[in-house]
C-alpha cells in the first residue's frame, strides 16, 4: 500500500514489483511479480485497491488515501468498543499538546456558527 500512496498514477504489478526492489535494495530481497499479484488480488477483495481491467497489464490504484485508511482504522477500532466515550478520553489523554491544538481548531471548524 506504500508505494500505492506515494505514487499518484495507478501502477501495474510489475512496476510496484520494481518499486517495492527499489525500497527494499539494501536488504537484498527480491519478490516475485505473482507475489505482488497474489497480494493486490486480496487488498482488490478487501476493498483497499481497485484494478483498471480495460488494458493490459492492469493497473491498480489505492481506493483510499493514506489519511482516509487511517480514519477508517479509527473508526473501526471506536465501533468495537464497548465505551466508545471513555476510548476516546484514553486517546485524546496521550496526545501532544501540538495534537490536541490540531483537534481543538478541526472540532472548532465543525461547530456550527
């Protein structure tokens, strides 16, 4: 999904096979293009990329930013709280003070004025 983000046009497996090579030089390991096929054929499944199958190679696309993802990931984890309010209060307790100024100017632009 990491070089899905990075990347602003879709990409076929080959070429995230090549990137992937590229990130991961120093390591000396190499995957093969039916690996990356196999793993964006689940993330397709899951939801979490989308396949053009108007040409070929296809081209795959991350269906959400980096951010969205994250989002999504937090809303799951509050849905399976049982205290959705005291999960919050934990969080909101352990952020910085730079973080929580970030939260208190986006909860402020939602107030309704």
């Amino acid at each position: 999904m990491e070089v899905l983000w990075t990347n602003d046009a879709s990409l076929t497996a080959n070429e995230l096979r090549d990137a992937l090579a590229l990130r991961d030089e120093a390591s000396g390991r190499t995957v093969a293009t039916t690996t990356v096929l196999t793993v964006l054929s689940r993330l397709e499944r899951k939801g979490f990329v989308s396949r053009s199958r108007d040409q070929r190679p296809h081209r795959y696309r991350a269906l959400l930013s980096r951010e969205e993802h994250t989002a999504e990931l937090m809303h799951e984890v509050l849905d399976r709280s049982s205290d959705r309010d005291a999960a919050l209060a934990r969080f909101v307790g352990t952020v910085s003070a730079t973080e929580a100024a970030t939260l208190r100017k986006l909860l402020d632009d939602l107030a309704p004025r």
